[in-house]
C-alpha cells in the first residue's frame, strides 16, 4: 500500500502552486506577511499547466456541482394538488404539530394505514 503524506498540501497531488497553509489568519497578518502569504497570486496566470480532466475527476466534479436534494423514500416523491375541508385541514395541521411530522407526513401514513387495511379486507 502506498504511503500517504501527512503534510497539509502535496505539491505532487496539487500542482507547482499549491503552498502550505498560513501558520496564522489573513487578518491578523502585517502587510509583510500578507504580502508573503499571497505572493503565488501576484503572478500571470499560466493555463498550460492544467489539462483535461480524467473520466473519474469529470465524475467527481459533476457529482459535486449536483444540488442535495431531497431524501429518496420509496421510489421517490410526486407533487401533487389536492382539495381539503378547511376544518379537516385544519385538524390535520394541529395533530402533525402535536406529533412533530409535517402535513405531508401526516397524509401519507395515513394512506398507508388506509391502503395496508384494505388490502387484509
């Protein structure tokens, strides 16, 4: 198994321009050390150093640029628009208070113990 290095940066890893990290923050700097600190931005950008990225660097960036979203339950949710009584609705929203569930938690158990009774009928 390789050895792995336990420096904060590796310049083998990240290129000629990656440095070591500031012993201390930007803001507590003088302008000497700043100045010091940022000297590698003080130069010309030079893209020749970079190439195209490999097939499994392309999947790790598309995989970080996708949003979160939502947590999967069961095969995934569908928005839908449904009417309610206001009475009932309002009923309903007191006991997903009183149980800590939101609304749309509160209908689909709901449906599952309406459906999982029917289907013992």
């Amino acid at each position: 198994m390789p050895k792995r290095s336990t420096a904060k940066h590796d310049s083998s890893r990240h290129g000629p321009r990656a440095s070591v990290q500031p012993k201390k923050p930007y803001w507590e700097m003088t302008t000497v050390e700043l100045a010091e600190a940022t000297r590698e931005f003080d130069a010309d950008f030079d893209d020749s150093q970079f190439k195209p990225l490999t097939p499994e660097q392309r999947a790790n960036w598309d995989a970080a640029r996708l949003k979160p979203g939502r947590p999967k339950n069961g095969r995934g949710v569908k928005v839908i628009s449904l009417s309610v009584e206001k009475g009932l609705l309002s009923r309903a929203d007191r006991l997903a208070k009183k149980l800590k569930i939101s609304r749309a938690k509160l209908v689909s158990r709901g449906l599952e113990i309406l459906l999982a009774q029917k289907a013992t009928q």
